[in-house]
C-alpha cells in the first residue's frame, strides 16, 4: 500500500533509487524548514553560518506539491516565500499549478501569494483553498485583497472536516488544530486515495491542546508529516519558548515511544526552525532515527 519514490528533481535534490508507482497520485516534498527556510535573515548563529561556511546546504520553507501524473497538474500545500523555487521544481517535471491550499496566516505559509498578482506571475484565477477566517483575512487586507479583485485568485472556502475532491478518488480534508491565531484559524491535512493516506500537520501548540489523539491518528495514515520546529526546550537561549508553542521533537517521540515500530516509521518530521540540530547531521538526528521515527528530505516522492 505505502510507496515512497525519491528522484532527481532539479539541483536540489540528491538521487535515490525509484520504486514503481501504482497510482497517478504522487506527492513531493519542496520544502521542509520553517516559515523562514534556511538560512534565516539576520541569524548569525553557528547553525546558519553553517551554510554560509559551505557546511550545509539551503533549505525551503515547508511545502508539498500534489502531483497528478495523468493530468500533470500540481497542488501546492502552503504559499511559501520561497514560492518560486518551488514553482520551478513543479517547471521542471511539467506540471501546470491548478490551486494552492493554505493551512493559516503566518508567513511562511501564505506570503509566497503575491507572486501571483501583476507585479509578477499576474495568474488568472487560481484556485486557492482556504478556511473561512483565511478566506476573510485574504479578502479584506492589502495587499492580498487585491489578488481577489484582479482576479488572480478564486477562494475557495473550506470547511472543518468536509473532504473535497480533486477527481479519480483523491481526498483532501482539513482539520483544526490550535495554534496562534492571531489572524486566521489553523488546519492540518488529510490527503487520501484508495491506495495510501497522509497526514500533514506541520503547525500545531503542544499535543495535549489538540481535540484527538495523536497516536490514533496516526494509526489511520500511511504517513505522517508532523511539526518539528524545535527539538528540545533550551534551543533559543535567552527566549520564553513557552510563548512560541510547538511540540518540541523530544517531546513527540516520547509521546509516540510505545508505538510499535511500523507505526513510528509513518512519523516523518518536518517544519524545522533553523535552530534544530536534528535538520543536519548530528547527534539529535541520529537520536530521531535511532528511535525509529523519520526525518523528511526535499525531493523525497510519495506515491499515493
């Protein structure tokens, strides 16, 4: 049931050897940091000096692109400031952008919009897909109001928990989860087919505030793509990390320990801040694995 492909896309991406598809479904990972990506402006920090040293290599704000292979039409999963990287990796492989699905108000996951408007792509109707709080923030504030008056974009409302259909049995299904909302409400994903399912959450407050069971959703999915902004308490020195509310890596995979080993393998993190080691070789990333959970890689392919 569960297919995972990794190709070469574009200068990105390292090569792997592919598995056969079965489906015309596939999803690729364009991104995987925080809404920032990596490097991040003004960090002058051993883990960002890292890239500028040559040391590491440059990494997108989190995105997904859904992949019809038939049709060779693409969804992207978050509007990232570093849309056009990723619009380009999509280029390569021929595909035609047909929507963009948003999961809240913050930066790295809507700001990339604007490149849809005149000064730039000056697109005709895109279907963005968004929650009626998105909907009306994009709707009623510059500059992003103006997408809508120019017709740039088409809105489309979604609703908590009421799947849509993109034809030949995908289903995507959004759900809240709590987080800081200060200008829209926060959704994760279900993208499902009849061969295979994944879950995306790649922003939520701690577990414990969510309305489910995290160790149960998981067992629903094939795969699931979950936050990892940071990797353990003490990581922004002098910072209340309280007041920036994620589930601290440490603090999933003790949740999940107690899982059996197929289920852990379905954990693949993702939405790292620059800060978290595990991003990089070292220690904590060998720690991630070693616990059996997994750790996402731009231009890894899923087949659906």
């Amino acid at each position: 049931m569960k297919h995972l492909i990794i190709l070469l896309i574009g200068v990105w991406f390292t090569t792997y050897p592919a598995i056969a598809q079965e489906s015309n479904w596939q999803l690729i990972i364009l991104g995987m940091a925080q809404d920032a990506g990596y490097p991040q402006a003004g960090c002058k920090k051993s883990c960002c000096e890292a890239f500028w040293q040559g040391r590491n290599e440059k990494q997108h704000a989190t995105c997904l692109g859904l992949l019809n292979t038939s049709s060779k039409k693409a969804w992207l999963f978050e509007a990232t400031p570093d849309i056009k990287d990723q619009l380009h990796v999509l280029d390569s492989m021929k595909y035609n952008l047909a929507g963009i699905f948003l999961t809240h108000a913050h930066i790295g996951h809507y700001a990339g919009l604007i490149h849809l408007g005149r000064e730039v792509m000056g697109t005709k109707e895109i279907p963005i897909y968004a929650m009626p709080k998105m909907k009306f923030f994009l709707e009623n504030n510059g500059p992003w109001s103006q997408l809508v008056t120019l017709n740039n974009i088409w809105i489309n409302e979604l609703q908590n928990e009421q799947s849509i259909s993109l034809g030949e049995d995908l289903k995507i299904t959004p759900f809240l989860v709590p987080h800081r909302d200060e200008y829209s409400e926060t959704v994760g994903y279900t993208i499902s087919s009849s061969n295979a399912s994944i879950l995306f959450i790649p922003d939520i407050n701690k577990w414990k505030t969510w309305n489910k069971n995290l160790a149960d959703e998981i067992k629903k999915v094939d795969y699931a793509l979950l936050d990892a902004a940071f990797f353990a308490d003490g990581e922004l020195p002098g910072r209340d990390m309280s007041k920036i509310p994620h589930p601290f890596t440490t603090e999933t995979m003790e949740l999940l320990k107690d899982l059996p080993d197929d289920e852990k393998s379905k954990v693949h993190f993702i939405h790292f801040n620059h800060t978290n080691p595990a991003m990089f070789e070292s220690e904590e990333r060998n720690r991630v694995f070693g616990n059996g959970f997994n750790i996402v890689k731009e231009g890894m392919i899923i087949g659906l």
